[in-house]
C-alpha cells in the first residue's frame, strides 16, 4: 500500500522542522515545565486531555467566564503537545489557567417562575397548584409549594395541596435552581363551604279536583338559582298526577305550579339537590317531600300480572287486579272475577305487541295499565365473522370479532370454533364467549403457511341457534417486523440467503450489526457460477465481495450466536423485480418468497426435477441436508442447486 501525503501535510512537516529548528536557537522548555503544566492541565479535566472530562461543572458558572476558562485549558493543552516551547510559553500557559479558574463566576440569576390561576372561591380543601418554572442559566434544582415538595415534569411543576380552611389560604411557591437561587411567587384561595339553603312553603290550597296547586321556594344564600321543570318530583299517593311548570326568576323566589291534576290520593313535591349555588361552587341540598294536597278523581284501581316476554308463541292470558267496573284489553271486554280480571289474547305478531288494560267505574273515571310482549320465532342473523386481515405472524394466538341481531328477544350467547378449514373445529372446539362479539384465542400452537378459519354462531334469549357463519381464513406467516426479516446464526459456518430486497445492499450495511462477531479469517463467501469463481469479504481486511443481494446464498463464519436483521422490502416500488439467472453446474442461490416455499413450487421457472435442477442441499447444524421436490426451502436459509442446465429464477 502506498500512502501519498497530501500539501497540508507536507506544510506541516516543515513547520515541525522550522520550529525545531527555532526552538535550537532559543531554548526550549524542561522537563520539569512540562510536568507542571500537564499536572496543571490533569487537575482540570482529567489525565484523558484528547477526550477531556472535566472536575468543574460548567452549569456552576456564566458561559462568559467558562469560555475563558475552557478556552484557556484548550491553549494550554496545544502548549503542552509543542516540543518546541519555550519555558515562558509553558509558565504562562500554566499561569493562564490558575488565573482562569479564578475568575469563574458563579451563576445568580434566579429562575423564572410563575402560578397557572387557581380557583377561587372553592368549596374543596384541596387543590393542584401548578405552573411554569424555567432556569435558563445552571438548571432548575426544586420547586416548594408551602414547604411541600412539588413535582417536575420538564418546565410544568405541580403539587397536590391539601388541607386548605375555611377562609383565605396563603399560597407561596419557591424555586430553587440547582446552585441555591430562589424564585418566589404567591397567591392565594378562599375556601368557602357552606351552602345555600331553600324551603317549600304549604301548598296554596288543601284540597282539590284539577287544580292548578302552587308552592312557593324560598332560597338562602343564594347567587344563582337554576330550577326546572325537572328538578320537581311529584310525591303522589294513590294514582293521583300532574304537570309541573315553574315560573318565576331571581336569587331569593320561585313559585312551582301543578296543573291538569288527575287521580286520586295525595300529591306533593320534592327537590332535587343542586338548584342553588354560590360563588365558591357550594350547592343546595335536595328538599322535600313537602306538605301534600288531595286530589279526588276516583277511577278505579288496576294492575297488570307480569307478562312472559318474550316468548315464541303468539297467544298469552292477561289477568291482573281491579278495584271495580269494567275491562277491556286491546279494547275487547275481559271478563272480572272478584276483582281479578282475565282475558286469552290472540293472534299476536312477530315482534313487540303493546298490550293496554283500560279500567272504567260508573261515573267514567278510567284507569289504565299497559305492558308489551314480544314473540320471537326467528333465529339470529347468521354472524359476520372478521379475522385481523389475511394474515398473522402470531403462531400462538387469532383474534376475530363478529356481528349478529336477534330483533326479537336479543342474543344471549355466543360460540366460536377454529379449525384449518371453514367450519372445522379442529385446532378450537366450540367456546362460548358469553355475549361479547369478538374473542382473542391464546395459548395456540399454530403452523407456518397454514390458514385458519373462526367459525361463530349465535344463541337468543328463547334458545334459538343461528347458521354459523364464518371468517374468510387467516395465513400463518414467519414472524418479523415490517421491512425487517431475522436470521439466526451460529457459531461456525453458516448457509443463508436474504429474503427480502436491502435498502443498501452493500456488504458492510447490511452486516453492520454483526461485524463484530463475524470471524475475520474466515468472513463470508459466495460462489460466482457465471464465472466461476469464489468472492469473499473480511472485516477490516482485503475483500471483492462487495455486496449482499436478495435471491443468492452465502456461507458466512459466526465467532459467537446472533441475529442478523436484514432490513429492505419484499419488491420494489415503481420497478421491475429482480431475476436470478442460474447456470449449468452448481449454483449458490437463495429463497425471495414471503414464506417458505416447497422446492418444486419455488424452482417451478427452472422446470421440473431431474430436467430443470436435479440436485438441492441446505446446511444446518453443521450438516447437509438434501431437500427433495416436495421439501421445504425455509426463508433465510442459503442452498446449493445443481442444474443441467442455465435457467432463471423469480421472486414467489
């Protein structure tokens, strides 16, 4: 090898012999300078002066007193590589970092601190305090927060504080950066607890047929007032009712209004909590039930006995209670029995049936009671099952989801079997997963190049079982990230071939994260048929290996066990695919495929055995192995092909 030095480096060379020169001619430093000035040097950064780590810390001090500080050391260390210096160069290197050092200035400036707004008032004894906190000169140290220790998470401190009183509570948060400068800000919250306060007074009047019946609400301590129409119940007895509106608007009244009375019994109302409040947060309780009214609207009492709903037949008795007069049902009279009423309902129809039971006394008063029946005879909707795509790299777990419809009396269970097949039930037998439309199946043992079906079927209420309906089938693929493919290698002599395409085919790229572990009197070899000729590559020495290309093997020599990761895609986008040209005799090829492939599927472009290859061996485990037609080429794997003769090979 000959090595050409270059106009810089020629310069230097004379410079070197200039300054040796000089240095004849005026002296150069001692020994003793030397020593001292590299003692001087070794105390600031450590004996390391070309990877210098340094004993002060810059984040201590202003960046205009460390450039000179560190500026000075850089100059002294040049010093100390010179040779040729002379003793005063050496003393003033060594003085200039003495003096240096001594005018570091500590950082003062105090950080930057400020308080998100809290909420105040508040009826809570506690409270996040949070904010902003940023040191720009030596790093932010600790943020208190009335004494308390806050947390960090990058500029945004915040501490949980607790315990606050009645009143206004003083709120002091105070920074600390990391060589003792203090920030302080301040706030405060006032806690207020007690809540406003509201009473129903009597109602207008004690008795009454219609109505309308109006209470007044008066309210304490209030600063606003939301009552609706919702925040009233009515607290009837017997079956009297009516419509509630309120009017009225303000902080301290509010009149509650019952019209269209109807019924019989009492009526009262009650109120929800929460229709006042402060300013602080505080809200009103619940009120009620106030003092009741009569209502006199007698109409008989009635009842309903629970249905069977749904059901699969379309006939059903209803019966139920009545304190006097007469029944109809869907408006046909039923006959009543010493209070019991009961009637044979028929022809009912698919799906929900609305059943009303009217009560009518002497004077009209009506009462009326309703329920609904659902029939169900139809089964569920044959499920829609969906698998997660037309393949997996799991080879121990599938997941699929499915969708299914009973209208009538609702799905009570589901079933799911799997098995190689549509329908199978051979690798999972029929599971149920209760109602829950999807299922992930764990702990499999699942086959490589094998595809596998969900099989579901649906159960309603009433028990009636669906078709089974089933996923269109998802491919057991080898394991590997997308645009990655691992190949194992051993200690020894390994045969491989790259599945997928490299980004960079070169050979240091693709082997970068092996280098270390590749054996360097051995390397990698591969055999040129074309040529023929072998080509290698050896780390750190002479190689004509050049490159590592999907669709050719390799023998490759491993010192210790490890992973290749090839990285690169399966096809080019925008560009023709590859083909590998084969030639009479033996042949170093690999396998491009997306998965394992049979001999005779992937050597189908060389025609078939004994007239277009005759001859397949891989090496695994230190031995060859001959492959048949109906043998498998494992991805990854490299392998001799013997062919009568010159071919192509293509990507499958």
């Amino acid at each position: 090898m000959v090595i050409k030095l270059d106009g810089f480096r020629n310069i230097m060379v004379f410079m070197m012999l200039s300054l040796t020169i000089f240095a004849v001619m005026v002296g150069t430093a001692s020994a003793a300078d030397y020593t001292a000035l590299t003692s001087a040097i070794t105390a600031e950064i450590g004996t390391d002066h070309a990877t210098p780590v340094y004993v002060l810390t810059q984040a201590d001090y202003t960046s205009g007193s460390w450039t000179t500080y560190s500026n000075a050391i850089a100059a002294a260390i040049v010093v100390e590589a010179d040779a040729g210096a002379t003793p005063t160069e050496v003393d003033d290197a060594t003085a200039l970092i003495a003096s240096t050092k001594a005018a570091l200035v500590f950082e003062t400036t105090a950080p930057i601190l400020d308080i998100t707004p809290v909420t105040s008032p508040t009826d809570l004894t506690y409270q996040n305090i949070t904010g902003n906190v940023f040191d720009a000169g030596v790093g932010m140290g600790t943020v208190t927060v009335n004494g308390n220790m806050a947390s960090l998470s990058g500029t945004v401190y915040y501490y949980n504080l607790t315990g606050l009183l009645e009143g206004s509570n003083a709120i002091t948060v105070n920074a600390t950066d990391s060589v003792g400068n203090i920030a302080t800000n301040s706030t405060s919250i006032t806690v207020d607890t007690t809540a406003p306060t509201l009473e129903i007074s009597a109602p207008s009047a004690s008795l009454t047929k219609g109505g309308p019946i109006t209470y007044t609400v008066n309210y304490t301590g209030a600063d606003a007032v939301t009552l609706e129409n919702s925040n009233i119940t009515l607290d009837p007895t017997g079956n009297a009712t009516g419509t509630v509106a309120v009017t009225g608007s303000g902080t301290t009244t509010i009149t509650v209004n019952i019209s269209g009375i109807t019924g019989d019994g009492t009526l009262g109302i009650s109120i929800a909590a929460s229709t006042a409040s402060d300013t602080a947060g505080n809200l009103a309780s619940a009120a009620g039930p106030s003092a009741n009214f009569t209502v006199d609207n007698t109409a008989p009492t009635l009842d309903i006995t629970p249905v069977t709903s749904p059901t699969n037949v379309n006939y059903q008795i209803i019966t139920g209670n009545v304190s006097d007069g007469t029944v109809t049902v869907n408006g046909t009279n039923a006959p009543v029995d010493s209070g019991v009423y009961s009637y044979n309902l028929t022809d009912l129809v698919e799906g929900a049936n609305e059943i009303t039971v009217i009560a009518t006394d002497s004077l009209g008063n009506e009462a009326t009671a309703s329920t609904s029946i659902t029939v169900d005879t139809t089964a569920p909707t044959i499920p829609v099952v969906t698998d997660d795509g037309a393949s997996t790299t799991s080879t121990t777990s599938l997941h699929a989801n499915w969708t299914s419809s009973d209208p009538g009396s609702g799905i009570a269970e589901y079933f799911y079997a799997i098995g190689t097949s549509a329908g199978a039930t051979n690798v999972v037998n029929w599971t149920s997963t209760e109602t829950t439309p999807n299922v992930t199946a764990s702990s499999l043992s699942l086959n490589v190049s094998t595809t596998y079906y969900f099989t579901v079927k649906a159960k309603d209420v009433l028990g009636s079982n669906s078709t089974a309906g089933n996923s269109d089938g998802i491919t057991v693929l080898h394991s590997s990230a997308p645009g990655t493919y691992d190949i194992g290698l051993v200690p020894g002599w390994n045969l491989i071939s790259l599945p997928l395409i490299p980004t960079n085919d070169s050979i240091q790229n693709v082997t970068a994260g092996i280098q270390n572990k590749i054996n360097t009197s051995y390397g990698i070899w591969y055999y040129g048929s074309s040529t023929p000729k072998w080509f290698s590559y050896t780390p750190g020495g002479s190689f004509d290996l050049t490159k590592m290309q999907a669709g050719k093997g390799y023998w490759i020599y491993m010192d210790s066990s490890t992973t290749l990761t090839v990285t690169g895609s399966f096809l080019p986008a925008r560009a023709l695919p590859p083909e590998y040209s084969v030639y009479t005799g033996w042949n170093l090829i690999g396998i491009h495929a997306q998965t394992d492939k049979t001999a005779s599927d992937y050597l189908a472009n060389l025609g078939i055995y004994g007239t277009g290859w005759s001859s397949l061996f891989k090496y695994t485990a230190g031995q060859y192995a001959s492959i048949s037609s109906t043998g498998t080429m494992d991805l990854g794997n490299g392998f001799w092909l013997y062919a009568p003769r010159n071919g192509t090979l293509i990507p499958n």
